[in-house]
C-alpha cells in the first residue's frame, strides 16, 4: 500500500489554469505604455512641488530632476525611493532634511 499524503486543495487540485507565460508577458507589453505615463505624470507632479515640500518627503529638487533623465523602462518610483532612504541613512535624526550649520557660541564681552 503507497503512503497517502494530505491534499493542499482536499480532495482535487482547483482546475483553473494558470495564464502562459507568453500571455503573461503579451499583457505586461501592452500595459507598458500606460505604467510609462502613470509615472511620468507623478513626476510632473513631484516637479510641481517647492524644495520645502520635497523636504518634507525626502526629496531634494535635483533628486526630481534626476528620475526625469532616467529610461523609459526604469522605474522612477523606486529610484527616488532610493535617494530618501538613503538620505534618512545618512541623517538618521533629521528626516532627510541637511543638517544645519553649527553656530559658535559668542562669548560675552568683558568691560575694563
């Protein structure tokens, strides 16, 4: 007698096919163009925004201006994701916003 192991599914496997991947990868080609204009136009919108507004998320100007120069197939989202992640390493008390400049103590003038 043959060992029976436990059924995932009970007593049948679910008899709907799983797409092929040509289908898979016709339906990511023709989605393309639409994934291309979704994220341009966050970056118009991104580019809309003051620097004091783009501090406020991580992002500097030039961080905005950058994922405009990428490819059309790169994914923009994730790159600017990147740089405020990175910049919240780099200043981990601050948000991503640049440290400000230390002022040196005055010392009080002393009267002869």
């Amino acid at each position: 007698m043959t060992p029976r192991f436990p059924d995932p599914y009970g007593e049948r496997a679910p008899l709907t096919p799983a797409p092929s991947r040509l289908s898979a990868m016709l339906i990511s080609l023709a989605l393309w163009p639409l994934r291309v204009a979704a994220a341009r136009a966050t970056l118009r919108q991104l580019a809309a925004l003051d620097a004091r507004a783009l501090a406020d998320i991580g992002l500097r100007p030039a961080d905005v201006n950058d994922a405009t120069a990428l490819p059309l197939a790169a994914e923009p989202g994730q790159f600017l994701a990147e740089r405020a992640a990175g910049r919240r390493v780099a200043n981990p008390g601050l948000g991503g916003r640049p440290r400000p400049a230390r002022r040196r103590p005055r010392l009080a003038k002393t009267g002869s």
